[in-house]
C-alpha cells in the first residue's frame, strides 16, 4: 500500500496534465480550421454586402477558397483562412472557372484600333481638337516691363509669341480655312493628364478618375496608354476583369515592350482562374524585366493553384531573394502546410517574423502553428506579440483565451474575450470558449447559456454539442445530456469519447443494454483509451458479467502498457485509483501495472517539465483544483465502499464509479477541446 | 469592425473636442470652390511685406477651369486663369538680392511658369525628347515620296514592336489610320518635323548651397518619361538629370544640391526610389506592394501612405521601420513643424473626414472636418506661425490655428486594453422555469428519457404506418411503379367563385411513353362542379410535362372550401396509380358578394 499511497500524493501534479491530454490525442489534429472556417464564412456574410459592387468583387475570391479548405482536410490549420494576395495594383478575386484557356498569342496581333474601339465607347463624337494647343497664357504680359536679362527675354519673346501664331485668324470662308487649320494642327501630348488620372486613382476617387480618363482618351483618340491602364485597373476593381483584360492587352499592344502591362495582363488571366496562361504572360515578361520580385511572386501563387508546389517554392524564393516580403512568405508557409510540413511551415514564419516582426497576421500564424505542435510557450510568445501590436486581434485573442483556460486562468480568458465579443458578437467558437470558461468557473447555468448561444450559431459544430452533452452530465441532466450527446453522434460518428460519454450517459438512464453497446462502439473506434475500457468494465462488473469485466480490464492494461510505452504517458490519479480499486474487486490483483509506470511517467514528466516551459504545468493549479473538486464530491458518496475491502465492492461501487470518471473527463475533455476548437 | 473600434479607442484618447482642442477655428468656407492637390498649395510671403499668403493651383470644379488662386486670409486676393491643369506649385526663392521675396513656380503640362511678385517671369519648357531616328527617317523617306503609306505603316510598325525609344504621337496616330486615311495624313503631315514631348508630373526645390531658412533653391522635376531634372534657380538651365525605372509622383528632398542631397521619389509602380548626389540612378528601393498616396520626410524618416490605408515609416536606406493601420484610406499628406517646440509630424487626411497626425508611430492629434480633406498645408500663413490650411473634396476651404500653448503629446501611448474589454459580457440570461425544470430532469430524468424514447417510438412507427398505408393506396403524387413512373403536380388559380385547377402530369420514365390512363376528379357535388370529372390523359411522352386544365365552380356562397381529390388511373385497374388532394382555395368573389 505504502507505494502507492505515496503515488496518488505527487500524481496531483499529473493529475491536472493528464487531464488535458485524454482528449488531445484525437483531437488534436482534426479540429482547428473547422469551426473557424464557418464562422468566417459567416463574418464574412455579415459584413459585406453581396449587393455591393466594391465588396462584391471579393466573393469569387472566398468561392475558391472554401474548395481549397476541404481540399486540405486533415491539416486544416493555418489559421483556417486562406491568405489574399494583394498585388501592387488592386485586390484579387478569384474566378472558380478555369475552363477556356484562350490563345495567348491572339492578344498580341490585336491592331490597336481594332483592339481598342469596342472596348470603350463614348457616347459622345470626338470633340474637335483644340486649335492651340498652347493656349494664351494666363497673363498679359505687360509691355511696359521689359525682361531684364538676355535669356529672359528669349522666354518671355517665346511666351508671348506663341498665341499671336496659333490664334487662327478669322477666316473670309469655310474653304479657305480648312487646310489652313490642318497645316496648323497639332497632336496633343498623350501624357499629358497622366499624372491626375493617377492622383485620383491612388485616392479611389474613381469616378473623377473615369471622367479624366474618358476626356484623355477622346482627345488622343484612345492612343493614351496609362489612361486606358487605369481605366483596366478599375474595371478589375469593380469586378469585371474580362473587360480589364481586355484592356490591357490592348495597353500591351500599344506599348509591347512595357513588361508592366504584360504584367496585368497575366494577373488578369490569374483572376479568371487561367493559371497556365498567366505564367506563360508572366513569363513573357519576366523576359522584358528579368529582376522583378513581383513576376517570381505571382508565377509562384500561379503555381500553387497548379498544385506544382516545388515549382512554386522555387519561384517564390526567387522572389524572396529579389525583394522580401511578407505576402511571400506567406505563400510559401502556405505551400509548406499544404503539404503538411510543419516544421518548414514554422522556418518560413519565423523568417517573416524577424523580417517584419510588427505583422499581426505572421506572428498570430505562427503562434496558432506553434500551438498544434504543442510548443506552448513560444505559442504564447508570439500571440501576446501579435496582441501587443492589435490588442483586438480575433483570431489572435481566441488562440491566447484557449491557452490560459487550458492553464486555469478562466478569469483572465474571460476578460479577453470581452473584446472578440464586442468585435464579432456572433462568433460560435467565442461562445463556445466562454461557455467554457464558466463550466471551469463552476457557473454552470452560465455555460449552458453560452454553449446555447453557440450552438445556436453553429448548430452543426458537434464539438460544441459535446460540449454541451459533457455540461449536461455534470448538471446531472442526464436526459438532456443524451439529446446533445446522440446529436453529436450524429455528425461526428467517428468520435470513442463521444459514444463513451453517451455509454455514460445511458448507464444513469438505467439504460444497461444500451449502454454496454455504446461502450462497445466506443472501444472499437478508440483502440487505446485505457479509460473507456475501465468505464466499460465497471459497467459490466455491475451488471455482474465478470468474464466480460476482466476482458475489458485486460484490455484496459494492454492499452496501457501501450500508452506507456509509446511515450511519456501520465494517467489521471482517479483512474488509477478505479482501475486498483476494479482490479482487486476482480481479483487481478495487478496493482504493478499502474504503481510502476506511474512512478516512471511521474520522473519522466518532472524531468520533461523542468527543462520544458515553465507556463506548461505552473498554472495547472486552478484545473486541477477543479478535477479534485469534482472527484472530491464523486469521492463522497464512494468512501464507505472503497474502504470496505474487495467483497463488499460488488453492490456499493456500482453507481459511484459511473459518475467519476466522466467528472474526470469533462475539465480535461472541455479544455482541450476548447483549445483545438478557435484555431 | 476591430479596424474601427480601436479608431473609436484612439480618438477618444487623441480627440480634439471643443474645450481642450488645439486649434483654433479660423475659418470655414464650404463654398470656396477650391479644388486642389497638398502638392499645389504653397504658402509664402510674396510680396515680401512680412503677409504670407497661400497660393493655390486650383484645378477648377471637375478639372475644367484650372485657376491660380492667391489668398490672403479668408479672402482671394487674386485670381487668373491658367492655361492648364497645375500640376505642382512651389515658391523658391531665386536670388541673393534685396527684397528677398521668393518666386512662385507653377508646374502645369511640359512647362514651369515663374512669377515673381505675381508677375509672369520666366517659362520654362522641358526640352523636347529625342525622336527615334529610325522613325526620323522614315517619315523623310516619306516627304521625298520614297515609300508608300503602306510600306510607312508596316515599318513603323516593326519599330514599335522593337525599338527603344517609343513612336511620335503622329506615327502612332498614323498607325490608327484606316487605309484611305493614310493618303491625306501622309501629305498633310509629311513635312513636319517628328516632335517627342513629355510633361511634369511633380515638382519639388531643394536648397542650392545653404542649409538656410531663405537659402536660393533650385527647382527638381519629375517628369513622364521617368526622369528627374534638378534646374538652376536663376538661369533655368538643367544641372542634373537622373533616371528612374518608373514615373515620380511624390518627391521627398532633403539637404543641399551642391553638398550633398537625398531625393525619394514615390513612383507608379507602387516603389519608392531613393537617389543621393552622385547616383544618376536609383541606389535603393522601396518596394511598398500597395501605391504610394503620400510620402513625407519627417526628420530621417520617410513616411509612406499606401492605398492600403496604413503608413509606413522608413529609414533613408530604405529599411521598414514601422507601419500604422488607418481607420480609412488616405487621401493626402503632408508634413506638420511646429517651429517654436522643434516638432515635425506628419498629417493625414482620410476618406472618413478625418485628419489625423503623428509622429512617428504615435498619434498626435485628430481633426474632424465636415467634409473629406483633399489637400492640407501647414506653415505661416498671414502673421501667424502655425497655420493649417485644408480644402475639403467639395471645395471647401478650412484654415485652423493652432493654439500658442498647445503641446502636442504622444496621446497616453499605444498600451492599454481596448476598452471593448472593460464591456461587460452578455450572458444570456436563465428563467426560473429552466431552473425548476432543471432540477426537474435531474430527480425524473430517467422517467422523462424513457418517455420521450416510448413516444419515439411510437411516433416512428405511426410515420411507418401512414407511408406504407399511402403506399399502399397511391395516395402519393409521384408512382414509381415500374410500369408507369408519374408525377403529378396541381395549381389552382383564380379568385372564385370560379377556379382554374391545372394538373401537370409527367413521364419520368426515360423511355417509355405511358398510353391509356384516366383522370378521376373525387370532389363534393353540394359545393363544387366541374365540367368533366373523368376523362382519358393523351399518351405521355417522356420527361414532358403535360398541362391538364379544368375549370372548376364553387356553388356555396358561405365561403366553405372542401379538398378535391385527383386520381390517376390505368385502364382496367381499379386502384389508381396516383393521387392528389387538392385543398381549394375559399371563393373570394362570393364572400365578398
């Protein structure tokens, strides 16, 4: 006894830690981008306006990206949100069709006037051009005041010249003055509004903007290429890039050596979802303009959706080498989490960090890739950083919020989610993660309000249902507890914990049969969950099948030694304790399976901690506050039987046991979950 | 929504409201009809009395009427025309002697026009570009009628594809041409000399030697064909040229032309270059990814606007060394010194009617203005030192005077929690009657369970029961007998007390067409009447829906409506295949009646 007495004194510490890992394991890796995803789609809803013509440009962009999400499945982390790129010149939207590749070179035989006339059309004729295209000057110059120095009078002889030559004198007859005016015709200066049509295209006045564009462009009779550039550059703006294609290739016509209107020309094919032909345009101008980072940039974006993905990272490293930004990193982390690496994922982010360490975007990525390696510390570090410089940073809050629940800081979890609140009030996995906090909290009436909410927001989220089911147990609403538990069922059928819970859940409905198949599902999906064995075999040792019992008791060692001998695996104290208790009631008798590995995992896990963050098990205190608590009420109406010894064990136990390792479960289930869930 | 609610924060901490503000209102004129660019407005003493004035390009409502205007306090002290748009305008002073008063330049198409004591003086023009030689002689060879039009338009062609130096306006308005057009643009055009123009598209001055408040300062050019010119103050002669990869639109200058100098030019292809003395091309580069609204020197730092509503702070070597989000895009920039207290920061007028102002990362001040600012200058004006002038984009003209003892402080720093934090969270709240049913469930939860799964059950089996029996009677529109796959559908319209009643009945079969079926109508004969309650259906031919209309008459004139049943029958069965009930409508014309 004396070893094992000494056991359960230091397992509190593990106690805590075993807590939150029973559920990470399976959960881990599947859940962040889900829930996220939804909600962002619904953030999005909410926000903009499908009706509207600005925003509407962008919806084709998310269109793609919902397919791309699936696409990635397993690894949906990267912050469950596919990251726009922005090129120098306007947003991007994305085209889902990419079925007609038009010839490329058809563009470039365009004739100018052919390509350019039905593009734009003026309603009104061409206004006649002007006769001096200098006109009058502003002033008279004053014939009294004589320019005092030689040069200046040159300047002053030519300004006051120039309206005696231009001004026509007034014609006898219509005849006579015809081929007078075309001698003295002049071709206006194509350039010459360039520099306001381009004041007001940075300013987004677009409409001044069109209607300088327009006049340029009768006055030069479509010959101005930056006006025609621009007028491209707010047709793809308001979402219609064939028509700014359109115009740029005729831009391309006018000027075939300017690798900027190539440039366009493919990022337009890009958003019409014509990778192919894009990189062979971008390509082509690659060659007009061999050290651009942008072209690199975009052939390797263009090269993602290809799925070529080394291709790709080679371009964009040209590009990083060229001229770093922080879009390509992006991308390129983008590459690496698409095909699952990690770890380069986390190189490419830290890279970015250092080069731009004031990006809320980077810092919040890689502080959510940290998480799911399970590198906490640096997690935290680089989500605080991101909080410092956007203290309302959704996804970044989220994150933090989860880690100090995880860690039992509810209070201060709570206090920041005050501000994910009041910036996006319908958010289902912020409900969620309050709710959460309350249950930690012990308001239960409270968590079950917000899970409601939650639920009610995302109704088809089952880990928010889960939830809802684990809260329902504890409250002892065992019927309700099986509602939300079966409807989870019901959209996550893979899940052991879920039927196990629901096996729990039927045992207190005096539902045995039921829920021994509960328990029997939950044994075939999950093959190594020492506590759904125990659980079982409790259950059966009740309905006194003790065969059946020993089988799952068995079954439950086997798993784990397994646990144990794949990793530094520490069991919750409780389990333990049932698992002794359950086995001297069979008469197994084995108490050496648990007190050793106990003992081992305890000096691996001091020895890992130590040397490991010290945020991982500091503040463990409040959680494992919490689990003793609720073990400590499961405990109170279990004593007289644990005392009484082995043959008194048959009746008694029977309904204590049930209750307690779900009571386990729910702390270290909740938080884990919570945590996997706002990724 | 983050986005604007820590604006809110900001500028409830930084917030210039009425008793604490730091300006004085001046004045506001919302209908002074200037519209206007920061890059045309100056401020300077013109007539060199100790008033200064504020010049304004103005181009005039929609670009049309392009003015210069030159202000002395709230009223326009001159006014002319301008032959064109301005694109700059700048005061320099050109020369060491007495009375000091400095030049106004206005840069406006390819030339510079000078005014000294608002008197024109000097004009400048940009020195006619190279044509390309090649084009030079073609079009010779096309004056001595040497080549046809044809062969001019296929050569000038080819040069455009290839050449360096890009065609005249003329050869390319000659390509446009339609081929009977050539002709007569050939001969009438032939004997002209090929002429290549650029025009200005910024301007800004750098001091010639002398680091001086009144040093002379040369005038630096931006222009369209990508290069910079640096021209001298009194001879007007081009001292430097240097070329850039892409067209200025701001220019930034710092130190002196014949010491050492740093320009930065925002260009339009969204880099900011920088170039120094003895650099004729760029030596570094700042590429943005966004365009470049506004770029402002603040002491050593270049301060960037980008069109993606953030600024962007630089070194002079082009290293990022902070970035600001704006609540909305910027719209123009400019810098703000406060003399008397050693202060530099930088204004910024937004779309959302806001000016806000700052220094380095920390924000200053903001000013709310009625309207969009769209241009903002800050400076002397008058006899008072710290002057903010604004045009607002419906041609308004705002001027504020900053307070003598105002002091600008960083307003309480970036730190602190959002105060969205300190909202409380709300929770839904819980009845009574959830409690009580709470505790309810918890004492009886497990009769409620096995209640609610008996009647489960029970509901199961009776939703079993009445499809099988519907099954079983065809009472279902749709018959997936193998034999006769058929949908049938009804409508029935009108107000009453006559109905159109129209079944649509189709084949689903893929093949086969269905011959020989009935259509039964089962209705009551007290309160309906139809004209044909049986008849045959045509052969259906596959997939076609087939319109079957009847009219039906409502009899009862007490607004009673009764369900009519629609059977679907083969020929020599009894048990129909099909069947639709049909709930009428109440005849609205006899109980309105």
């Amino acid at each position: 006894m004396q070893p094992t007495g000494s056991g359960f004194a230091n397992s509190g510490v593990e106690s805590g830690d075993l807590m939150r890992r029973i559920p990470q394991t399976g959960l881990r890796a599947r859940i962040p981008g889900r829930t996220e995803i939804n909600a962002k789609w619904r953030k999005d809803r909410a926000v903009f306006p499908a009706a509207s013509g600005h925003f509407g440009q962008r919806d084709p962009e998310f269109l793609q990206q919902r397919p791309r999400q699936r696409r990635g499945g397993g690894q949906g982390c990267r912050g469950g949100r596919a990251l726009p790129v922005y090129s120098l010149t306007g947003p991007i939207s994305f085209k889902p069709s990419r079925s007609t590749t038009r010839p490329l070179t058809g563009f470039l035989r365009i004739l100018p006037g052919e390509a350019f006339r039905p593009a734009i059309s003026f309603s009104s004729p061409l206004r006649p051009l002007p006769t001096s295209p200098v006109p009058r000057l502003p002033f008279a110059w004053s014939s009294g005041k004589p320019p005092t120095s030689g040069r200046e009078a040159v300047g002053g002889a030519k300004m006051a010249e120039e309206p005696l030559v231009k001004r026509t004198p007034v014609p006898a007859s219509a005849e006579s003055q015809k081929p007078r005016l075309k001698k003295a015709q002049e071709f206006p200066i194509l350039e010459k509004q360039n520099w306001l049509i381009h004041l007001h295209y940075i300013r987004k006045d677009y409409e001044a903007c069109k209607a300088v564009i327009k006049e340029q462009l009768q006055e030069t009779q479509g010959l101005c290429e930056y006006a025609i550039y621009v007028q491209a550059l707010i047709f793809r703006l308001e979402g219609n890039i064939q028509e700014s294609l359109e115009l740029f290739q005729t831009c391309a016509v006018l000027s075939p050596q300017c690798a900027d209107n190539l440039k366009q020309v493919a990022r337009s094919l890009f958003l019409l979802g014509k990778h192919k032909a894009a990189i062979e345009v971008y390509n082509e101008a690659a060659k007009l303009n061999q050290k651009d980072w942008e072209i690199c940039h975009n052939v390797g974006v263009c090269y993602i959706y290809l799925k070529q993905f080394s291709k790709a990272q080679d371009q964009l490293h040209n590009a990083l080498h060229l001229n770093r930004h922080d879009l390509t990193y992006i991308m390129l982390g983008k590459i690496h989490l698409l095909e699952g690496d990690l770890d380069k994922a986390i190189e490419i982010y830290k890279k970015a960090v250092e080069f731009s360490p004031e990006n809320t975007e980077l810092l919040t990525t890689l502080g959510l890739l940290y998480l799911q390696l399970g590198i906490y510390q640096k997690a935290f570090e680089h989500l605080g950083n991101a909080l410092t410089y956007d203290p309302t940073n959704y996804k970044a809050i989220l994150a933090a919020g989860s880690m100090m629940q995880t860690h039992g800081d509810f209070d201060v979890a709570l206090t920041k989610y005050r501000v994910v609140a009041c910036a996006v009030p319908e958010s289902p996995p912020l409900w969620n993660n309050i709710g959460m906090c309350f249950f930690g909290k012990k308001k239960y009436v409270a968590a079950i309000s917000c899970l409601k909410r939650a639920n009610y927001l995302a109704p088809f989220d089952w880990k928010i249902l889960y939830n809802l089911g684990l809260v329902h147990l504890t409250m002892q609403q065992y019927a309700s507890a099986f509602h939300f538990l079966s409807a989870a069922i019901n959209l996550q059928p893979k899940m052991g914990e879920l039927y196990m819970l629901l096996a729990v859940a039927l045992t207190n409905l005096e539902d045995p049969e039921n829920a021994k198949r509960a328990y029997a599902e939950a044994a075939r999906l999950d093959k190594c969950k020492p506590l759904v064995n125990l659980n079982y075999a409790v259950l059966l040792y009740k309905q006194g099948e003790k065969e059946g019992a020993l089988a799952q008791y068995q079954e439950m060692e086997r798993s784990v030694r397994l646990l144990r001998d794949s990793g530094s695996l520490e069991f919750d104290s409780e389990m333990v304790e049932m698992a002794q208790k359950l086995g001297a009631a069979l008469q197994v008798g084995e108490a050496l399976v648990w007190t050793k590995p106990v003992k081992d995992a305890k000096s691996k896990h001091r020895t890992t901690s130590t040397s490991k963050a010290a945020g991982v098990q500091q503040p463990l205190g409040s959680n494992q506050a919490l689990g003793q608590a609720m073990s400590s009420a499961a405990a109170h109406r279990k004593l007289p039987s644990g005392a009484g010894g082995t043959s008194q064990l048959t009746k008694p136990p029977s309904l204590p046991l049930e209750p307690e390792p779900t009571a386990e479960a729910h702390p270290a289930e909740a938080s884990a979950q919570i945590r996997e869930k706002q990724e | 929504m983050a986005a604007a609610s820590s604006s809110d924060s900001d500028s409830g901490r930084a917030e210039s409201n009425e008793a604490s503000s730091k300006w004085l209102d001046a004045h506001y004129d919302p209908m002074a009809n200037i519209h206007t660019f920061s890059s045309c407005l100056a401020l300077a003493d013109l007539h060199g009395d100790g008033e200064y004035k504020l010049v304004v390009g103005d181009l005039g409502p929609g670009g049309q009427h392009p003015r210069l205007k030159v202000l002395k306090g709230p009223t326009v002290l001159t006014e002319s025309p301008l032959p064109a748009l301005p694109a700059a305008a700048a005061t320099f002073l050109m020369e060491q002697h007495e009375p000091r008063t400095p030049a106004l330049a206005l840069a406006s198409g390819p030339c510079v026009y000078v005014y000294k004591n608002l008197r024109p003086y000097f004009k400048f023009s940009l020195p006619q570009l190279p044509p390309n030689p090649l084009e030079q002689e073609l079009w010779n060879q096309a004056k001595e009628d040497w080549i046809d039009p044809l062969t001019l338009k296929e050569m000038l062609e080819g040069i455009r594809e290839k050449a360096e130096v890009p065609l005249s306006v003329q050869s390319l308005r000659f390509l446009q041409l339609e081929l009977s057009e050539m002709e007569a643009f050939v001969s009438q055009h032939k004997s002209k000399s090929i002429k290549r123009q650029t025009v200005i598209t910024t301007m800004t001055t750098l001091k010639k030697n002398l680091a001086d408040e009144d040093a002379v300062s040369c005038l630096v050019l931006g222009t369209e064909n990508k290069e910079l010119l640096v021209l001298d103050p009194e001879a007007f002669t081009i001292l430097a040229k240097m070329s850039l990869p892409s067209v200025p639109v701001f220019l930034e200058v710092s130190g002196q032309f014949d010491v050492e100098f740093r320009l930065a030019a925002a260009c339009r292809n969204g880099n900011v270059y920088i170039l120094r003395r003895d650099s004729k091309h760029p030596k570094y580069c700042i590429e943005l990814s966004a365009q470049p609204v506004g770029l402002v020197r603040v002491l050593k730092v270049l301060v960037v606007g980008s069109t993606q509503e953030s600024l962007h702070g630089f070194t002079h070597k082009g290293k990022k060394l902070w970035t600001v989000q704006m609540p909305a895009a910027i719209l123009t920039m400019n810098l703000l010194e406060q003399r008397s207290r050693g202060l530099q920061a930088v204004m910024a007028g937004l779309a959302n009617g806001e000016v806000r102002i700052y220094h380095d990362k920390a924000l200053l001040n903001v000013i709310r203005t009625p309207d969009a600012v769209t241009s903002l200058c800050f400076g002397r004006y008058g006899r008072e030192d710290n002057t903010l002038i604004m045009t607002t984009r419906g041609g308004g003209l705002i001027i504020k005077i900053l307070k003598r003892t105002a002091v600008f402080v960083e307003a309480g720093g970036v730190a602190g929690p959002p105060p969205a934090q300190a909202m409380k969270l709300s929770v839904p709240r819980k009845t009574r009657l959830y409690v009580d049913q709470t505790l309810r469930e918890r004492e009886a939860g497990t009769a409620m369970h096995r209640t609610f799964q008996t009647d489960l059950y029970l509901l199961r089996l009776r939703a079993a029961r009445a499809y099988v029996q519907a099954l079983e009677s065809s009472l279902n529109p749709v018959s997936v007998t193998a034999r006769e796959p058929l949908k049938l559908h009804a409508v029935v319209q009108g107000l009453g007390p006559t109905f159109k009643l129209t079944l649509h009945l189709q084949n689903t079969s893929t093949a086969r067409p269905i011959l020989g079926l009935l259509v039964c109508f089962l209705y009551n004969e007290v309160l309906y009447a139809l004209p044909r309650a049986f008849f045959k259906v045509p052969l259906l031919v596959p997939g076609l829906s087939y319109p079957l209309e009847t009219f039906v008459e409502s009899l009862s004139d007490k607004g009673i409506s009764d369900i009519i049943k629609v059977l679907v029958l083969r020929e020599g069965q009894s048990a129909p295949l099909l069947s639709a009930h049909i709930n009428m409508p109440m005849s609205e014309g006899l109980a309105a009646a």
